[in-house]
C-alpha cells in the first residue's frame, strides 16, 4: 500500500514507466561492459539471469504452472467424464447457468458502484485534512473497521440488519414498516456492497490522506484569496493534484471489491436471497466446495482470471495515459 | 501486444482441443503406511466426541494391536473442499466420514465399497441406505438423522389446544395455527436463508403428502414431479408464507441455529427439526424442559395416507480406494460404529445412534416417540435429490415465499435439474 504515497511525491516524469523500463535500460547499459571484460568471465554476463532466476522460479512455478494447470481442467468434465476432454462444454454450461449470469451481472453492478466506493473515503480524507471541528477523533473511527475480520462484520450487520434487529426497530418507531435488508433480492446485494465498502474504506481514506500529505498548501491558500468556495476548492484544486492517489484508489478498490467480498457474502447472505447475491468467487467456491464440480470451477475462475486481468489492463492504460499527462 | 494475444489465442485453442490431464486423479493408491491409518471427521475435535472416539479405538485396538490411528478434524464449512482436493490428488485420509445422501454419492468414485465387510453389523445398524449407490454401500451408519416435527406444549396451552394430541390433518393444524397466531406467537419457527427450510419441509410433510406408492418411487428414482400431490408440497409450503404462519423474515434467518432459537426462546410453535447433532431434542432441552418439547406426526395433506418418521443414515465413516489395507480400515469403520462406541456417542452428543439397541428411556418423552417412530420409518425424501437439485430447490423455495414464482415454474425447473443430474 505505501507506493500510493511515495510514487506522487518523488513525482518524476517518467514514474508510471519506472517499474518496466529500469530493468531494460540496465541489461543494456551492461552490454558496455564485458567490452572492457570482453572474453573474461563468463559468470559475469549470466550474474542478471542467476540473479533474476529465484523471482522467475517462483512465478513460474507457483503462478504460471497451476494458472495453467487450472485452465486446462477447465477444459475437462466432472463426475463421470473426469479427466476426458470436454472442449468448451464446462464454458457453455457456465453461461447458461442464471445463476452465474447473476455472478456476472453483479460484478457489473460493482464496477457502476466503483465510483460511491472511492468518492466516499475522498470525501471523508478531505474533511479530515480542512480540519473539520474533531478531524483527529475521525480519523481513528474511520479506520476502525478496516482492522476487523470480514467474518466479524459480517456478523454485526447480520444482527443490525435482522428483520427483528435494531435497524427495523428504529425504523417502525418513525412509522416505517420493516424491511427484510437481507431477504428481499432487490435489496440484499446493495446491503452487502455497503457493508464491504464500510468495512473496507478506512484503507482506502489512509492511502487518500497520504496523498494529502503530498499536496501543496500554498495552492489551497491561493484559491481561499481567491474567494473560491469549498465546493470549488475541491474541485479545482485538490481532485486535479491527487488525480495518482485517486486512480490508485479505484485500482486498489476493484481489486479489493472482485476478490475479497467472500467472507461477508458467506457470511450474510450464502449468496441468497433466491441466489441474488452472487459473485464469481462464491459460485467457484458453491461449486467446487459442495456441488463437487472442480473443473466447471476452474472454468469459472478462468473467467474471473480473464475479468481482473481486463479490469486491470485498462486501469493500467489509465495510469499510463495520466502519467503522460504530467 | 498483437503478438501476445495471438500467443495466448494459441494456447487456449491448444488447450481446448488436447484437454489432456484430469480434474481428479484417480486410480493412484498412496498415502497411509501400513502400520497407521488417518481418519478425517469434523467431530473428532469436539469434547463430546472423547469418550466416543476412546471406545471406538479400544475396539480396534483389540482387533489390529500394531495399527495406530490418527484423528484428523477438519473444520466443518471446509470439510467437503478439503476432502475434495485430498480426492484429486489422490492422496489423503484412509477412512473419512461422510454426511449421508448427495454428499457420499457423488463421491463414490473415490471410496472402497464395504459390503463385504459390514455384513455383520447390517441387522443391529440401521440407515444403511443413505451411503449406498448403485446396490453398493460404502460407509458404516454412526448416527440416525430425521426430520421431526418438533412442538412446545407451553404454546398450546396458551392457545387454548390440547398438547396432547396436536392437529392430525393440514385443515385442523392451519386452523390451530390460526388459533396460536392469536395467543401471539408464530405457528413455525423457519430459517430459509441457506434454502434448507424447503428440504425440511419437503421430507417431513412428504409421508402425508404424497401416497405410498409415490413415495417409494420418488425414493428409487422415478419421480414425478408433475403429479398433483408433489405440487402439493410445494403448494402447502407457499401457503404457510401467504397466510404469515412463519416467523418474519424466513428468507434473511439463518436456519442454524436463529430458526431454531426462535423455537426455543418459544417465540413459534413448531419447528421442522433434526433428530442428532443439532437443532433436536438434547439442543432444546436447555430452554424447553423435556416435559415441554413434544414431537408431532405429520399433519394428513392427502387423504389416505399414513405419517411416517423421515429418516436417514445422518453420518458414516467410508474408506478411501488408495488405502493400502481396506480389510484393516473396514476394520477401523466396524470399530467406529460398535453398540459401545455408539452408546457413548448416544449419550454425549446427543444423537440418535445408528444402533436401535441402546435404550434411550431416560432422555424424555420427545426421544421415546422418536425411537418408537424409527421401526415405520421411511427415508427422507430430500436426500434422495441430487446437491444440485437440493440447490436449485433452495432458491426456489425463497422466490415462492416471496411470491415471485409460480408453483408450476417451480415443480418444471426441478424436474429439468432433477432429470439432468
């Protein structure tokens, strides 16, 4: 998490490159010296590929290998037909299944809430840095949650939010009939993404605030001579200079809202109500977990695999594109 | 950039035409040196499960004195993806318990079948049917599990019933149930959250609800999901929703255990419950004194037809196809489920064992009309469904609570899920 933060302030032009192209330029650059060395020791021109070969091993090993592993199963039948080629067939059950559909269709719904994600913690970071009456007292309840299992929040909101819990007492005493949060389709996923993203967003205000840190004063000062109002002020000044922060933001929020929303779906919802709450992961873990279908799980995390991996491209294109900008 | 997705276009075609490889690898046998056997269970863990576990080794012990034994306890929600690895890879437990029903058979492929073995202990066990497939049996019943209806007589009472004799057809239980809604509780306490509400329901209005002949169809495998009586279960199931018999919120309430507190705490009247483990007569005694809990027949639905107890092998300990000696751990199972091991287990966990020998006089009356129920006793029809279908019908279940599915939808999914699987 810390890159946020110190990648804006050394801020050099060419940063968003820095992590692909360093090592390039290096290889290159030592091509200049076994001219001085030349037929000398051999050692020395393999010394980058020993060096680099742990790092490789281990990717290659325990990601690449197993990444590949699981793509091929996916690519063979279950129960009966285990272990013969199936071709697509785990895939076209996939996308017939309404309830995968479902997983898909919620992850859509995901990404179009992305922007409330981020905007929330931005906007409680930049109270916190205008130094709102109790700023410092915020500061450490907003992250409170961030430490807590996803199993124990989880297990809070499942009694705040029972149709006989507090939630719906509060309600009925203002003359509100109760709701059934987590039992009604239309409701229970909005419920779950609130949870997460109230669970969650004490990380996201850390890495907003760090951000802050990085920001020049004297610019908000010229713009309160200025006259410019608060709403201006945030606008003009602080969302263009934190435009990195930002952006690291909605990657890091994604990821987070893709990959590690189980423990509270497990725990709320099991998916339910009437299968309303799916996402990928939960489906991969139904399936392979209880329904014993391992290889149409693994074509469900290929899926996902593909998913993250555009998701992630083209949060990458962004980074590079805006990095260009600066 | 055009390069690598040709590159990766290249091994997905690749991959998709040799599909070489396998999800599960069987047919490989290691694992498991021949002086010592793992077991893998989710109770071994359980301080109620000590006295069990002593007896059953001392047993073996007697048998095979050279073997040690190791207990291995898995957490529960893990169990059934642990165990499915272990299956993949081929390796893993020599004997390993199983929940009876969908979750042995569709592991099947990966277990000793025990016939031979066993064949002493078929007359004093019972429950033998859920861990077989195919006219094989493949684990050792160590528990009984039912699925009784469970009433509080306190509630009665209050309503102005006898306890004595509660409703004996659907007419008079839903006209009781009017007559409990006025004394202000709810007639059945419902968890629907996980979609287990509706196999409840299923298998203990099955008897009633469908004719005998049905029944013993549904449970071979010929089911006929467009006869009137088994619409008939799902219909009488979104009646107890529209006319607001169960307690609120069934679809957000976690059947264990906030269903079944919600009976305890006396808040509902009935409750579709088990008979081992949890949810049952020993878990509701703690509020419920055994004077209190009584246990119902079903309620007739269809003319003609006669209530039986629901009931099934609950668990069983199974042998893996890649332990070196099935005779030993067959041996290991046949321990597991000794009249004494399963009198302590009995006694202590709170379980109907698998052993209808052991006398039960002193746990309370709700127990003795259980064990007295066993000897009629038919299997439950839920377990005879497949993990899909059981799914599927979870799902279902809740859109007929919420009143956003049709009876007929429903009844014409199930039979698709279920002539599928």
């Amino acid at each position: 998490m810390p890159m946020g933060n110190t990648q804006p302030s050394v801020r050099p032009a060419s940063a968003g490159r820095a992590g692909g192209a360093a090592v390039t330029p290096a290889t290159h650059r030592s091509g200049t010296r076994p001219r001085r060395t030349r037929g000398g020791l051999g050692a020395e021109r393999y010394a980058p590929y020993i060096l680099v070969l742990p790092a490789v091993l281990i990717i290659v090993l325990l990601r690449l290998y197993p990444l590949i592993l699981g793509v091929n199963f996916s690519f063979t039948g279950d129960g009966a037909q285990n272990g013969t080629a199936v071709g697509f067939g785990n895939y076209r059950e996939l996308f017939a299944d309404p309830l995968f559909q479902t997983a898909l269709k919620n992850v859509g719904l995901l990404v179009l809430l992305l922007p409330v994600a981020v905007a929330i913690p931005g906007l409680l970071a930049t109270f916190i840095y205008l130094r709102v009456p109790g700023h410092r007292f915020y500061r450490s309840v907003y992250f409170f949650p961030a430490v807590l299992s996803p199993v124990i929040v989880g297990a809070i909101f499942n009694l705040l939010l029972a149709f006989d819990g507090p939630l719906n007492a509060v309600l009925s005493s203002v003359g509100v009939d109760p709701i059934d949060w987590l039992g009604d389709p239309d409701i229970a996923m909005f419920m779950v993404v609130g949870v997460h993203i109230w669970a969650t967003f004490g990380m996201a205000l850390v890495v907003f605030l760090a951000g802050f840190a990085t920001l020049d004063p004297a610019l908000l000062d010229a713009a309160r001579v200025d006259g410019a109002s608060l709403r201006q002020v945030v606008w003009h000044v602080i969302v263009p200079a934190l435009s990195r922060t930002i952006q690291f933001v909605f990657v890091t929020t994604m990821i987070g809202m893709l990959t590690s929303m189980f423990g509270l779906l497990y725990i709320m919802t099991s998916g339910g109500p009437e299968g309303s709450t799916y996402l990928p992961e939960f489906y991969i873990w139904k399936q392979q977990g209880q329904m014993n279908r391992p290889a149409l799980a693994s074509a469900a995390s290929t899926i996902l695999f593909m998913i993250m991996l555009v998701v992630g491209l083209l949060q990458i294109k962004l980074l590079e594109r805006s990095g260009k900008e600066d | 950039m055009r390069q690598r997705a040709i590159w990766s276009a290249v091994l997905v075609v690749g991959l998709a035409l040799t599909g070489c490889g396998s999800a599960s690898d069987s047919g490989k046998s290691s694992g498991g040196s021949d002086s010592k056997l793992v077991v893998w269970d989710w109770k071994s863990g359980e301080p109620f499960a000590k006295s069990y576990l002593d007896k059953a080794k001392a047993d073996f012990k007697k048998k095979h004195p050279d073997v040690t034994v190791e207990f291995v306890a898995q957490p529960f929600d893990q169990y059934y993806t642990l165990l499915g690895a272990a299956i993949q890879s081929g390796k893993g437990p020599d004997v390993m318990l199983f929940n009876g029903g969908g979750q042995i058979r569709d592991r099947v492929d990966a277990l000793v079948p025990l016939d031979d073995y066993v064949a002493e202990d078929r007359q004093r066990l019972a429950g033998w049917e859920a861990f077989g497939k195919d006219g094989k049996t493949y684990a050792a019943p160590v528990t009984l599990q039912g699925y009784p209806i469970y009433y509080n007589k306190a509630i009665y009472q209050k309503a102005n019933l006898d306890p004595a004799s509660p409703a004996t057809t659907w007419d008079k239980f839903t006209a009781d149930c009017a007559a409990i809604a006025k004394a202000g509780s709810k007639c059945f306490a419902l968890g629907n959250k996980e979609g287990v509400g509706i196999q409840f329901w299923l298998s203990s209005m099955g008897s009633t609800t469908l004719t005998a002949a049905e029944y013993d169809a549904w449970i071979t495998g010929k089911r006929d999901w467009n006869s009137a009586n088994v619409k008939r279960v799902f219909q009488t199931w979104k009646e107890t929703g529209d006319k607001k018999m169960n307690s609120d919120g069934a679809n957000s309430t976690a059947m264990f255990n906030d269903s079944f507190a919600l009976f305890q705490s006396g808040k509902a009247a009935h409750v579709m419950g088990l008979m081992s483990d949890v949810g049952h007569w020993q878990d509701f005694n703690e509020f419920l004194t055994p004077e209190k809990l009584g246990v119902m027949k079903a309620p007739v639905v269809t003319a003609g037809t006669t209530p039986s107890l629901p009931y099934d092998g609950g668990i069983g300990y199974a042998v893996a196809k890649w332990t070196k000696d099935p005779k030993v751990a067959a041996d290991l199972v046949r321990s597991l489920s000794s009249a004494d091991a399963l009198k302590a287990f009995y006694a202590d966990a709170g379980a109907i064992a698998a052993d209808t020998t052991i006398d039960v006089s002193q746990a309370g009356p709700a127990v003795a009309t259980l064990v007295s129920e066993l000897k009629s006793g038919k299997p439950a029809l839920h377990v005879a469904l497949s993990s899909k279908t059981l799914d599927l019908m979870g799902r279902l279940s809740q859109q007929l609570l919420s009143g956003s599915i049709t009876v007929d939808e429903v009844v014409k999914q199930l039979a698709a899920s279920d002539q599928a699987g």
